[in-house]
C-alpha cells in the first residue's frame, strides 16, 4: 500500500528541504509544482528551489489541477513531491471564483490521495497560527488552506510538523 506523507510548518521552516530528503531514498522521483511565478520574486523563489531540486527530479508544472498530474505520471514512478498545498489553495481561490467549483477539485485531489499510484508527500504551510487577518478574502484563504490540510492530514500516513528546521513526527 503506498504511504501518504504530510509535511507542514511556517513559512521557512525547513519543510521543502525535509520534504526532499524524504524523497532522496526513491528511484524514480516526480515533483508536482503548484507554483505560479506571478511577479519577479516569485519567479526567483522558483528559481531556487529548481535549483535544488537539481536534475533529481523530473518535474510536471501543475498549479490549478494536480490530480491531472497523478493521472499523467510516467511508468515506474516511486514518489511524488507535491509543492505545495497552500500555493495551489491560492491559485484555487484565484482562478476559480464560484466555491462549488473549488470544492470539486478539492474532492478530486483527495480522491487521488485515498488511492495514490504510488507514494506521495505533500508540503504546505501551516498559516492559522498567527493573527486573524484583517480583510475578508485573506480570512477565506486562511480557511481554505487550514481545511484542505486537515482533510490531507486526515488522509496521510504520515505527518510531520517543522519549526526551525526541526522536525516533529505528529502521526
């Protein structure tokens, strides 16, 4: 049965890097991105975490439909590195405006987690920590990422919680 693991933390916690070294033991490693470089710091955080990733990973671009990546992973894969949740809730509550049709997709991710081709970890942020944002469409976002975590952890086999770069297995 294929292991879901669930990686989570604050901003610059450490959880991309712990992310990779779970993956460093698996053959046959695909990385789902989820990011968008929408502006030039966006476009060089990208930039850096390609470059760390380095060629050990072949790399499927998916920012609003990540299931169409698991459905689209090439023979033999052993892991998938999806990075990260709280980047695709973003283009979610971006791209699509009407919340059925945000829940739907949310549905057909988690649909793929129950019944994963092979393992997979999953990053996010952990953003319901700090203070209660001052503006209606901030608090939406927080909700929506702090739901889908709790229904991927929900689902994981594994999670993990990182805090200055220190690792703390929750499951």
């Amino acid at each position: 049965m294929s292991k879901v693991m669930y990686v989570t933390g604050g901003a610059r916690s450490g959880k991309s890097t712990f992310a990779l070294q779970l993956a460093a033991d698996y053959r046959n490693r695909v990385f789902v991105a989820t990011a968008e470089p929408f502006d030039d710091e966006m476009q060089h955080r990208i930039g850096r975490y390609q470059e760390e990733r380095s060629n050990r990973f072949m790399t499927l671009e998916e920012p609003l439909f990540p299931q169409r990546a698991f459905r689209n992973l090439p023979l033999g894969t052993d892991v998938v590195l999806l990075d990260c949740l709280t980047m695709w809730t973003r283009n979610l509550t971006h791209h699509l405006e009407d919340h059925r049709a945000i829940d739907e997709q949310i549905a057909h991710f988690l649909d793929v987690l129950r019944k994963p081709p092979c393992d997979v970890i999953l990053v996010s942020k952990e953003i319901g920590m700090g203070i209660v944002p001052e503006n209606a469409v901030s608090r939406q976002f927080r909700d929506a990422a702090g739901m889908i975590n709790q229904k991927v952890a929900a689902i994981a086999t594994e999670a993990w919680f990182l805090c200055s770069g220190l690792s703390v297995r929750l499951k």
